[in-house]
C-alpha cells in the first residue's frame, strides 16, 4: 500500500428538474456515469449489443479501465475491481434531498428544481488519471438526466437534470480541499490532494498514543459482508469476518491499480482479529434492491448499518487497514456506494 493513493472528489450539482432516486442513490448515480461515459466516449456505443467483453479496444480504452471488469491478465480475471467507488448522499446530511411518498406507496429520495444533490466519488492510483472523464461525464447530467423518470412541472415524463455547479478536492486525513471546478467558471484544474499511506499510518500513530480506545465503526451504508457462504447478519457480526474481507478488497485494488501487494502477514493478523470483542452491538440489516439494466434484473444491495463498538488489546495492526477502508469501502457493491463506514473512538 505504500504507492497506492486515493483521490476523494465532491460534487456539487443543481437539479434542473424533480429528481427522483430510489433508495440506493449511489447506484443510480454509478450507473448514470456509466452510461454517460459511454455515450460520450465509447466507439461503438450506437450499437446495442456492444459490450467492453467483446471489445477489441477494451484493453487500451480509458472507458473500458473504468467501466468494465474485463483484465484476462488479471488474477481475478473479469472479476477484478473498479478503480472507483461512489459516495451517495447519506440521509440527514446536506445535498442529500427529502424523502418522498409516491403514489403506489414506493419511497424515493426527491429532489426539487433549484435544490443541490452531492456525492462523492473516489478514484484509485493510476486511475486518477482518468479524471478528467470522469469530469465530463458528470456535466452530461445535464442532459440524460439522473434516477427514474418521473412526471416533470411541465406534464412530461422524464429523468430529472441536473447541472454541475462545484467539483472539489478533499483529503480528511490532511483536511485539506482544493477546487477542481468552481461555479461559474469553465476551467478544470487537476486537484493534488490524495491520501497516502503514509498519512493514514500518522493518523493511525496519533490515535494509538492519544488512546481514544475502544473504538466503534458506523456503517452508514448497507454493507454486504459474506463468511463462509453466509450474509453476515447484525447478531452475527465478528470482527474477524470483517477485517478479513476488508483485507482482501484492499489487497484487489492495491495490486490492480499500482501493482504492489499488500505487505501483510494474512494469517497472523486474523489470528489476532479473532481476539478482538464486541463490546456493544447496535446494528440492524437495512433491505434495497437496485435495478441493472444491462441484465434487466433487480439485485440485492441490503446490509449491515448502525454502529457496532470493538475492544482490542492492542489496535495497532490493525488501524492502518481500517483507515484506508473508509476510503475504499468493505464488502459487496462498494463500487456503488455500499460499505462506506467511519471509525469513531470512544473514550
């Protein structure tokens, strides 16, 4: 991890119409990107049935690095990550819109004419320099909309627009922000503002020696954790399952995106993560389904939220990983906003 980066960016956009997001805003968002990226720089995409799999390009296409999970030289093959992930809206916090009740008694997140969604989005090592796709990508919001179609002020229906106000650089670790668009200008800069290994293991130094112990970590989005075959449920939660999946998705970017791997000795540290108790357990599963429509299917996006506290004899081995995944994510979906936690400590 000593070369892998993460590069959080915040976007600020200004609905032009009624939005409407189900519940799982981060997947309409990611796939929103996804289908402007490819409307906007993807050869063949008039035709229909083109995918980045049978693409003869896939392997030199920028869009294809950022879309697909196609890399037959990778050890996961067509499994391997995204070198991105989402951060929707969390209810209750700013630019994260109003709940509202349909008519057929379905809730979606709505967004008024005039009123600012934000997420974030975070890219991975050498994939920032996709960046600037990225960018143009979120402006053709403007045009193909975001979220489900609903009846619009003028009795159409359609998906709701939105316009790119802000782009923003932001490192937590580091406090540090810098513009990348701002309102009212047209010129992009690129942002130098990643977190690092080395500042997540200075953060991970200065919580040892202030001993703000045991700690709690608040999944704030439905995180989706599998041990042994089985969805890891609230009653069930152990760190162990945990740590280890976060170990396994950080091993998968780090070696697909800077090609290092993860300098960490597996065995020993679930050994010790087996330790490791739950002092208080207040979590619940929370049920979404999203909707891809590439298989026109649903799928299940449900999991793990609310706040779950841990004592450890010893946090040291283990808090640079679990700083580095609030900025990668945990589990399942992370692509789209699923895993995103925060470490709280307690004293």
């Amino acid at each position: 991890m000593h070369h892998f980066t993460a590069h959080r960016l915040r976007f600020t956009l200004e609905a032009h119409d009624i939005v409407e997001l189900n519940e799982h805003q981060g997947s309409a968002i990611r796939g929103a990107l996804f289908h402007a990226l490819r409307r906007k720089f993807c050869a063949f995409a008039r035709q229909p049935d083109a995918t980045c799999e049978t693409c003869a390009l896939a392997q030199t296409c920028a869009i294809a690095t950022l879309v697909s999970t196609l890399d037959p030289q990778h050890a996961r093959g067509q499994d391997r990550p995204r070198p991105f992930t989402v951060q929707p809206p969390v209810w209750g916090e700013e630019g994260a819109g109003h709940f509202w009740e349909r008519e057929d008694g379905s809730g979606v997140f709505r967004y008024e004419p005039g009123e600012t969604l934000q997420f974030g989005l975070t890219l991975y090592a050498q994939a920032m320099q996709l960046f600037p796709y990225v960018v143009l990508a979120s402006q053709e919001f403007e045009e193909g909309g975001l979220g489900r179609k609903c009846e619009q002020y003028d009795g159409r229906w359609r998906r709701g627009r939105l316009a790119v106000r802000e782009i923003w650089a932001e490192n937590p670790l580091t406090d540090e922000r810098q513009p990348v668009l701002r309102e009212g200008s047209r010129n992009v800069y690129v942002p130098d503002a990643p977190v690092t290994h080395a500042q997540v293991l200075k953060n991970g130094e200065w919580r040892i020696e202030n001993g703000e112990f045991p700690l709690s970590l608040v999944f704030l989005t439905p995180t989706r954790l599998v041990d042994k075959g089985h969805l890891l449920k609230p009653e069930m939660f152990r760190f162990r399952p945990f740590v280890q999946r976060l170990l396994e998705r950080l091993e998968s970017l780090s070696g697909a995106f800077c090609d290092t791997p993860l300098d960490v000795d597996f065995p020993a540290l679930l050994a010790e993560a087996e330790a490791v108790q739950v002092v208080e357990e207040r979590l619940r599963w929370e049920e979404v389904r999203s909707y891809s429509t590439r298989r026109h299917a649903e799928s299940p996006l449900g999991g793990l939220v609310g706040q779950v506290t841990l004592q450890a004899a010893d946090w040291t081995p283990f808090l640079p990983w679990l700083l580095w995944g609030q900025f990668t994510h945990v589990g399942k979906d992370a692509v789209k906003g699923n895993g995103i936690y925060r470490i709280v400590n307690d004293e």
